[in-house]
C-alpha cells in the first residue's frame, strides 16, 4: 500500500484489521498505560544538535553487536504469538530481519518454534529471549535447542517474575485464539490459554503456573554454567542492576521496561539509558527497546551510549500488512529515516554520532 510511508500509517492499517483480542494484546501496556505513553514522549524531550559542513556523500550504517556485523543498528525485538498478526508469524518476521541483514529475536512464548524459526531463515542473525521455568530442565531443553538452531545469544528476560496486570487483556478474558499454540512447547505445556478465569487472563495463568518467581542474580551463573552463547539480560532499567549485571558477566544490557507492560509509572527507556550507560562504563554492549518509532529516535538512542535499538510492535503492524514484506518495509522507512537524520545531522558513519550531539530540552532553558 503506497500511502503506507512510516510507522504510525502501519499502526493505524493494523488497529483497522486486527481482531480486537490481538489487538488489545499487542498495544496494551500495563496499568493505566502511562508509561506506554511516555515511552514515546519522552524521545521529544531530547533534541539533536546538527553538525554542519561535513561530508556525508557516502554513508555506511553498519555496526556490530556482540561481534556480529550488522546493516544498521535496529533490530526485532522479542514479542509473543506473531501468529495473530500473519499466519506465517515469526517465520514471516525473521526473513525479514534476513533480507535486512539485522537481528531478529524470538520469544519462547511464540507460535512457530525455534526449529521453524531457524529453518525459515537460515542465514539470518537470530538471537533467542528466555523465561527461566520452575522447571530447570524444561529451561535447559529450549537453550539446547537454541544452540543446535544455530541462535548466537540468549537475551534472559529479568523483569517478569510475574507479568502486569494488562487492563485491556483481562476485559477481554485474553486466550490464544484455538487454531494456534506456544509452539516451543509439547504436552501439558503447551496447553492453549483458554478457560481463563473471569478476572483474570489465561496468559498470567500460565505464567504463575509456569515462571520461577524465585529468581535471583546467582541463577545467572546457572544459565553460563548450561550454554556457551553469549547472554544479554532484558529488562534493566537502574544503574545498580546493570552494575549486578556486568559483575555476573552478561555481554549485553538491554534497556527496556517490557514495552511498558509490567510496571506502571516506570521510567520510559530512553530516559533511563543515560544512567545505566554511566554505570556499565563501556564493560557491557548497551541495547535498547520502547517507543522507537522513528528514524530520529534512533539517532537519538545511539548518541546517548545504545549500541543498537529494538522494535517489537513496529514489527508487528507490518505482519498485518503483507508479512514478511510489511515487516521489510517497516524496516526500510525507519532505515531511511535514521540515514536522512544522520547526514542531515552531519554524520556518515555510527563512529560519527557523538554523545553531545543530543541533549535533553533544559539545556536550552539554562542557557
């Protein structure tokens, strides 16, 4: 669709498409959604300081994360039963994030498994997001098959021992629709989540039924004792746990408060990264999801210490429209986005974008 020319036109065409049980799903955050809202907001308080007169005729967008060079420093994030959006799902979403030669990260709670995952996109730099199980050797299984799947990291979600209280999906007594399933799973696991109890949602049914609320920072070595991937940890949001983080040597920090759906009133991502950056000191690779949108959001992001940035429902909108061609062309405009602001801002290269090239609003109020 060619009136389809940035992300907001994608999140209007998928509200307009969507049964109203996905959609809520995917959209909601937690509580009273103020901080979903500020996820966004707050990247407008920042403002970018342009350099002028530098050559920027030829550009290069590459980086590398976790010494696998990628096209340019936006990835897929990990969001749960793709299958909702597009039939073809994660599978769909992964191609994608091959043809643009970036990373795509699947949720253990999503609805092609990661064998299908891997067979869809072989050539593709896939990392794998884990919840820890009551169930260790259930936990052991997905890491193993990761690993034989050819998965380069494992991203340990920290910030879900249990999962918010998501307003919109216990309206809708939320359950994965009957056709579909949690596809890493067999047996008494993968039971669908129907049957929910009316104040409730069967998705936090089969979380307190199934996550091991009991986790704490010595499980990590747990986890490095069972897999030689590399482990990011997902979710940190203060500098003392990113601190804990790098003392248990973790290779990458992801700054995310879970797309704004655990904790209300939570700082939004963007504005939380300055301190983890200060307090990780260059011993972590720095990541970053929540309410990029933007070409600008991006550079934004990287100017203030993320080495890349994740999108989770941008991805998701572009599903609703095409599959793995709605996804492309997600990433294609915020791709073109960011290389526009970083020539127009007077940088060739991401080596060029330097931290005092943004600076929060009240700087120009104090000068």
């Amino acid at each position: 669709m060619s009136n389809l020319v940035c992300i907001q036109d994608y999140e209007n065409h998928a509200y307009s498409v969507l049964p109203r049980n996905a959609l809520d799903y995917y959209r909601s955050g937690a509580g009273q959604q103020e901080t979903l809202l500020d996820n966004r907001r707050a990247f407008s308080r920042y403002k970018i300081r342009p350099r002028c007169l530098q050559d920027v005729s030829k550009r290069d967008l590459s980086t590398t994360v976790l010494g696998q060079k990628v096209s340019m420093p936006i990835g897929i994030a990990p969001t749960a039963m793709q299958r909702m959006a597009h039939p073809e799902g994660e599978c769909a979403n992964v191609r994608a994030a091959q043809g643009l030669e970036t990373v795509f990260t699947l949720s253990t709670i999503s609805t092609s498994s990661i064998e299908e995952v891997a067979q869809a996109a072989p050539r593709a730099l896939k990392w794998f997001q884990l919840y820890i199980y009551k169930d260790r050797q259930l936990t052991k299984n997905l890491v193993e098959r990761a690993e034989k799947a050819g998965f380069k990291a494992l991203v340990l979600t920290v910030d879900a021992p249990l999962f918010g209280l998501r307003l919109a999906d216990m309206r809708n007594k939320f359950s994965l629709p009957s056709h579909l399933r949690m596809a890493n799973f067999d047996g008494e696991k993968a039971t669908k989540i129907n049957n929910s109890p009316a104040k409730s949602s069967g998705l936090n049914e089969y979380v307190s039924a199934l996550f091991d609320a009991t986790l704490q920072w010595k499980d990590i070595e747990w986890l490095k004792s069972i897999t030689k991937l590399p482990i990011v940890i997902k979710g940190v949001l203060t500098g003392s746990d990113a601190k804990r983080g790098v003392e248990a040597g973790v290779a990458g920090i992801w700054v995310s408060n879970h797309g704004a759906r655990q904790v209300d009133g939570t700082p939004a991502s963007i504005e939380a990264l300055p301190e983890i950056v200060q307090a990780v000191q260059g011993k972590a690779e720095i990541y970053l999801d929540g309410g990029i949108r933007d070409g600008t959001d991006v550079f934004k992001a990287i100017a203030m210490g993320a080495r890349m940035v994740f999108m989770g429902r941008p991805a998701l909108w572009g599903l609703t429209q095409g599959g793995q061609e709605g996804v492309e062309n997600i990433l294609k405009i915020i791709k073109n986005e960011f290389e526009h602001t970083m020539a127009i801002s007077g940088c060739a290269t991401i080596a060029d974008i330097e931290p005092n090239m943004v600076v929060h609003e009240l700087y120009y109020s104090k000068l």
